[in-house]
C-alpha cells in the first residue's frame, strides 16, 4: 500500500489545468436559422421544387425532428431562442421595428452568455431583431461579434443622406454600410464568408456560432450565382442559396476535421408568409402560415447533425421546440442552467443521442401574441378559439371562427380539418386543464403574472439618420396584428 500514497498525493498537486487537458474537448455548437421558411420548402420534408443537396445529406447523416416549434412572428422566436422561455414570458409578443424603446432585457440570461461563461468564442450572423438600440444588440448579450442586420430586411428607410431606402449592416455596435436592394442580394454570400471564417479563427477552441439568415425573408434577394437557377422562380433560387451556405459551413466542420465535436442544428423561426404568393415558401402538409398558430406558422422543419453522435437517418416525432436551444446547448457544453429564473425549454440531448424517444414536454402551448390559441399533447391538439390562417390574411376560415373548442388528432391528420372535440371529451376536458393553468401564469389576452419586463430605452434613435424613421408605421402594424 505504502507506494501508492506517494502516487495519490502526486495527483492532489498537479494542476487542475493539467487533468483538464487530458478531457475531451467541449463540443462546438451551431445554429443555422431560416427567416420565413416553409416546412415543406426543403428536400428532407418534401420538397420537390427546391434543390437543396446538402440539407438532404444533412438529413441522411443525422436526425429530422419533425415536432419542431417555433412561434407565430420573428422577434418573438428569436426571444425564444435565446432565453429559452415563450416569447410571452419575456414580454416579447410581437416584432420590433427600427428604433424600438423596447429588446430584449439585460436581465435574461441568454444562451449566447451561458456558453461564453464556458470558454466558448461566440459569435451572431444575420438577422438579429431582439431591438437595435445599442443595449439590445447581440454584442451586449453574450457574443464576442456581430455581423448582420439587426432586424427585416424590409425595414428599410430613407437615409438622409441620399434618400436611398435602405437598412443598415452592422458589425458589432457600428453601422459599416446602408444597403439598398440590390446590395442585399450579396448578404447570403457575405454572411457564409464571415461564418467560414469565424470556424477557421476558432478552431482551437470551443465555439458557438448562431447564423440567422436573412434568406428568405421578403424581400427575396438570392445572390447573382443563383438568380434563375431553380425550378422554382427567385424564391427557389434563394432556398438553393440557403442550401449552398449550410453545405459550406459543414464542409469547413469536415475540412477541419471538427464535424466529429460539433453539433448542429438548422431551423425556420417561423412559417411562410403565404400573402407574399411567389415570394412565400410552402407548409406542405400543414395548415395556415407565418402569424398562425395553425401548424403551418409554427412547426418548422428542423435537422440536427452530430457525427458519431446522433444517429444517421433517425427521426423524431417529439414534441420540441426551439425555446429547448437554451438547456439543449448549455447541456452539451457541460454546464448547468441557471435556476433563479423560470425558462420553459427542456434539455433535448437524451432525445437527439437516442437515449429516449419520449419528448421532455408535458405539452406545448401556442401563443399568438398574449392570447393563448391552443394547446398540444402527443397527438392532440385543442384550440381555443378562432385561429387566422396567417399574416394579412384577414379574419378566420369558416371551420375556425366558432368561439367554443375544437379537437385535432395530428398522427391521423396532420392538416388539421377535421374537429373531433365531441368524440373525445375527456381529452378536451384534459388540455383544457392545462391551458389554464398555463393562462393563470403566462395570461391569455394579457400578461400573467409569470411574465417578466422586456428590456427599455426612453428615448430610441435610429441606427442611423433616416428621413423617414416611422415608415408606414409597418411595425406598429404588425406588432398589432401578433397581439
């Protein structure tokens, strides 16, 4: 015994520093995210129209989660995303304009800063919009660097300086340019570059990087290489764009030899715009579109891809959703969510590595602004009310205005027609337990009493001087609309 002693009291004094080297490396996380993208607009979900080859072999190497939630609006996803909690929790029921008093508070812990906290290089490209005043951007909440804009790509206003309609590119805090339209047909490329070379620079260590494309938000502006290539007029030419991005970026994980210690994931925040006609995608075989908490505005065609890890070709039909990010990715990089504040997602490792098919949900809510629409429970979803089909589709379909409940079975019909609330009370009687107690925190047409402050500036400016800061008044609009 006595050899041993020395050995054991060697190992007290090396270095903590010393044994860490030997571990294995945190994972590197990345999350692709598509502005506006229909469920049915991509191969591995149907698609026909659209060529979308590395999206398909992402598909084939990893897992379709085909449960996968988002919300009705692009402000309110993105909250979500980042906090981990519904938009209404955190006083996010709708979409920021240019110049909003209002973003996302200082106070919530964001994903971003969870993964810095472990050493991890961070870094947002893209569409932002969780508000562009400079205590809103992405640079105050966690990330190393920005580069994107920080809103729609159709909030653009006049510049005072030449009158040209534009919006703004950010890099970190500072406008570097005012694009116009046609410069936007370059973001796509110029996004994939600065990601390409956010992994190269950060290969060493672990990273998250978060890549919310601006694609294929109206207006659509695929780049010159694309335009007219596919079968399916400028929309498909920017979904194939889309296509191209997400194959560069795993070419340079594989490359790099990093696609075995990287997870992953590609989401849309929401559904099609279907009012835009040509310039919408499709939900396939799902009802209603983007503004909706029909399954077309909120169920988003979602793959994860972890080498070695998930299973190649699996699916998942759980209940998920992207409010799961937050505890999903903080689990992989071995650290512990923050407990001093109520988040609504769940940890989605066991479900991604195989380990459970069961979702980690007792069941998903849909929120359409304050107002409580529906509620899901395995197959069973029950709305609570009228539902609109989408944004600037005025009033509800004739089988959704009634006031009183309706009942849909999802496993037999995904599309949502048929209400079958008289056959099977003692299921509505169920969900109907359920949106209450969630409505008696969260609210239904107003905020609850679970629901916390959205971040404030008392006097907002523009990211840059504008002619015309309060254009049409769009945001107001739709901000209106979602609530």
């Amino acid at each position: 015994m006595k050899p041993i002693l020395p050995l054991l009291l060697a190992l007290l004094l090396v270095p903590k520093v010393a044994l860490a080297a030997g571990a294995p490396a945190r994972p590197n996380i990345v999350l692709l995210f598509i502005d506006d993208m229909g469920y049915g607009d991509i191969g591995p979900f149907g698609s026909t129209k659209n060529r979308t080859p590395n999206l398909d072999r992402m598909a084939r190497e990893g897992m379709k989660l085909t449960s996968f939630y988002a919300a009705p609006v692009c402000s309110v996803s993105r909250s979500q995303v980042m906090t981990g909690c519904y938009g209404v929790r955190v006083s996010i029921p709708g979409v920021f304009g240019p110049g909003n008093r209002n973003g996302i508070n200082a106070d919530e812990h964001t994903v971003a800063e969870l993964l810095k906290d472990r050493g991890y290089a961070t870094m947002c490209i893209g569409k932002w919009h969780l508000g562009d005043q400079p205590v809103f951007l992405p640079t105050r909440h966690g990330f190393d660097h920005y580069f994107g804009l920080p809103y729609s790509n159709d909030m653009d206003r006049k510049s005072s300086a030449d009158g040209r309609s534009v919006v703004p590119l950010v890099r970190d805090e500072r406008v570097i340019e005012l694009l116009d339209g046609d410069a936007q047909d370059q973001l796509t490329e110029r996004y994939t570059d600065e990601a390409v070379k956010f992994i190269r620079e950060n290969q060493a260590r672990p990273f998250f990087l978060y890549f919310p494309h601006t694609a294929v938000h109206v207006p659509i502006h695929p780049g010159h290489k694309f335009q007219g290539k596919s079968a399916n007029g400028r929309y498909g030419d920017w979904i194939e764009e889309m296509d191209w991005s997400v194959g560069r970026v795993l070419d340079n994980l594989r490359e790099l030899k990093l696609d075995a210690n990287t997870l992953v994931m590609f989401s849309s925040d929401n559904g099609p715009w279907l009012v835009k006609g040509k310039d919408a995608g499709t939900a396939g075989p799902l009802r209603g579109g983007k503004g909706s908490t029909w399954e077309g505005g909120v169920r988003e065609s979602t793959l994860a891809w972890w080498p070695g890890r998930i299973a190649p070709g699996s699916v998942s039909d759980a209940i998920a959703g992207n409010i799961d990010f937050l505890p999903t990715f903080v689990n992989v990089a071995g650290g512990t969510v923050p407990t001093d504040r109520k988040i609504d997602g769940k940890n989605l490792l066991p479900l991604l590595l195989g380990q459970t098919k069961e979702s980690p949900h007792e069941a998903r809510y849909y929120y359409r602004g304050y107002r409580l629409e529906a509620v899901r429970q395995g197959p069973w979803k029950l709305a609570l009310g009228p539902q609109s089909e989408g944004m600037g589709i005025d009033g509800a379909s004739l089988d959704a205005q009634a006031s009183g409940v309706r009942l849909y079975n999802l496993d037999t019909e995904i599309g949502e027609r048929t209400n079958v609330a008289a056959r099977h009370p003692d299921v509505v009687q169920r969900l109907q337990s359920l949106a209450d107690t969630m409505a008696a925190e969260l609210g239904n047409g107003k905020p609850g009493p679970g629901v916390r402050p959205a971040g404030l500036v008392e006097n907002p400016v523009m990211l840059y001087p504008s002619s015309e800061p309060g254009k049409k008044g769009a945001a107001k609009k739709a901000a209106r609309k979602e609530r």
